[in-house]
C-alpha cells in the first residue's frame, strides 16, 4: 500500500470521525489527578495505575524543557533535541505517551484530556518549574490542554511544532478543517495493516519523501516504524480521534506565557493554514516561524535550523 495525499487525507478522516463521538476530549475540566503520580525507576505511575516511562537528562539545576512526540511515536524521537539541549546545560524531560513507547497499554484514557493529565503527572512528580513545554504534532495538542486544564504556574513558556491545534477536524465552525473521511481512512488502514500504514507515512508524507527530488532517509523512515509498532494497536487507533477531533480553541485562548509556534510550509500531514498560522492568531503574542518548503517531520529533516531556533527561544 503506498500512502498518497488521496489515501492521507482519508486516513485523516477516519480518525475524524472516532474523535467526532469524544465530545469530552473539547471540553477541559479541572482534575486533580496528576496529584497522586508517584515514581518508581525511570516510570511515573499514575493515580489510574498507568506507567509512563520517562527521559530525564541534562543537568538537574538546569532549565528544564519537557517534551511531548507525536502520534504513533515515543519520546525516542525527540533525542536529537535532548541532547542538544542537554550538552547545553538544560535539564530535558520526555515521556511515553500512555499507551505508547514503553509505557503501559492502558485499554482506556486514550484521549487529550488524559494525556494532559499524564504531562501534569510527570510535571508534578518531578517538580518540575519554569518549565519550557514544547510539543509536536499530537504533542502540541497535548501541551495546549495542558495548560487548558492545569494552567501555567509551572510553565514558563511553551512551543508548538508542526502542532495539531486548533482544531484538526472539518465542522461548521471549523470549515477549514480536513475532511472526517480523511480520519477514517487512517483508522481503516491501521486495522488493515497498521505495520504497512506506519511504512508508507513515514517513507511518504510526514518527512516529504514523496517530493521530487527528496533525499529518502532509510534510517528514519526504519525508526518511525519501529516505534510505531512499539505501541499498542487500540492505543494509537483511539489517538487519532484524539488528535483529529479534539477541539483545542479554547485552551489556545488560555495561554498567558511567551509561545513559539513553528510550522513546515508543506506540511502534508497537519496543513499550516488551519493549524501552525490559526494557532499563532488564537495565541496572544506568539510567534511563529514557518520553514519555507519543510514537511511534518521537520525536527528530523530540518532539525539543525530547529534546534537554533529552540534554543534562541529558550535563551530570549
């Protein structure tokens, strides 16, 4: 199966569709829940019992920056931002996604406002302050309803990459949006074969490998689909409703803190029109910077210019 724009957009769709019945993953509500997190090892176990494997690198003085990956990934993907950031002095945090990497496969909770409360978790369990959230793609979703649901007293500032919200999903109030067929093509072809859909996304559109002229990159495409794989299959099928469908405006409205927002002006994944520009305007004083022709997957394919720009934010 080879993932063209046509087969994308009805992957996207599908997952549209899922999140369209998760009315409750678009309302945020307060919750103690990451309260009770406790550490055991190199996990942060959840008041639900949840393990969520965590990265903790860099100096423990250091600024901290926690980091929140994308769907279907693991916090393996942002190691050349770790430790980048971490040979600097900084201290750099990243978890596995519930459901995801090596963290526990929880049949529920595979929704925003749990993932939220998962990053509140790690936060908490760690004491982390002054804390810098960058998030990408799904990520980025799960950093704007952190602070929708948690608000920002231990955030210092946050960045959005290549970042799901506003709002993924086409409705009446959202016509901008991608199609719910687009979601329900990527929900068929993960219950078709999940292993060749994470090939042909990652060997095709997230990095821009399906351009003219694209220098394909057999190591990351092997990556991305092993760590894929490494997550659970109903884990990763309810995620796309959970990035697709959820509703981000209002938690964008919550932000109090300097916001970078970076986008890739071909993004084929998540397009930059209804997201990366649409969440710089939500956001009060947020900048955004867009890389001229990049893909979804810039951290990779545009990282050295990426982890300039991180770390001038951070420094600024």
């Amino acid at each position: 199966m080879k993932v063209n724009a046509r087969i994308l957009a009805t992957t996207v769709l599908a997952m549209a569709l899922q999140s369209a019945s998760t009315a409750h993953a678009a309302q945020p509500v307060p919750t103690p829940a990451a309260a009770t997190a406790t550490i055991d090892g190199n996990y942060v176990v959840t008041r639900d019992n949840v393990r969520l494997y965590y990265k903790d690198w860099g100096p423990k003085d250091g600024p901290v920056v926690t980091f929140s990956h994308g769907w279907p990934l693991s916090s393996d993907s942002w190691e050349s931002q770790m430790i980048f950031l971490a040979a600097k002095g900084y201290r750099v945090v990243a978890h596995d996604r519930r459901g995801h990497g090596r963290s526990s496969q929880p049949w529920d909770g595979n929704h925003m406002d749990q993932y939220a409360d998962d990053l509140a978790a790690v936060i908490q369990a760690l004491d982390l302050k002054d804390v810098t959230a960058v998030g990408f793609s799904t990520g980025g979703g799960e950093v704007a309803r952190y602070i929708g649901r948690h608000g920002t007293g231990r955030i210092k500032k946050a960045v959005l990459v290549s970042a799901v919200p506003p709002m993924m999903l086409r409705t009446k109030d959202n016509p901008g949006g991608l199609p719910l067929e687009v979601f329900d093509g990527i929900r068929k072809a993960s219950l078709e074969n999940r292993s060749q859909l994470y090939i042909d996304l990652a060997s095709g559109p997230f990095y821009g490998f399906n351009r003219p002229g694209a220098k394909v990159s057999k190591g990351l495409i092997d990556s991305w689909w092993a760590q894929g794989m490494q997550a659970g299959h109903k884990n990763t099928y309810d995620s796309i409703a959970a990035f697709s469908a959820t509703d981000f405006r209002k938690d964008l409205e919550k932000f109090n803190v300097p916001t970078l927002v970076i986008h890739g002006s071909d993004d084929q994944i998540v397009p930059i029109d209804s997201s990366g520009k649409a969440s710089a305007a939500r956001i009060k004083g947020a900048k955004l910077i867009v890389y001229p022709g990049a893909p979804h997957g810039l951290t990779d394919t545009h990282k050295e210019r990426f982890n300039k720009d991180l770390l001038d934010f951070l420094e600024n």
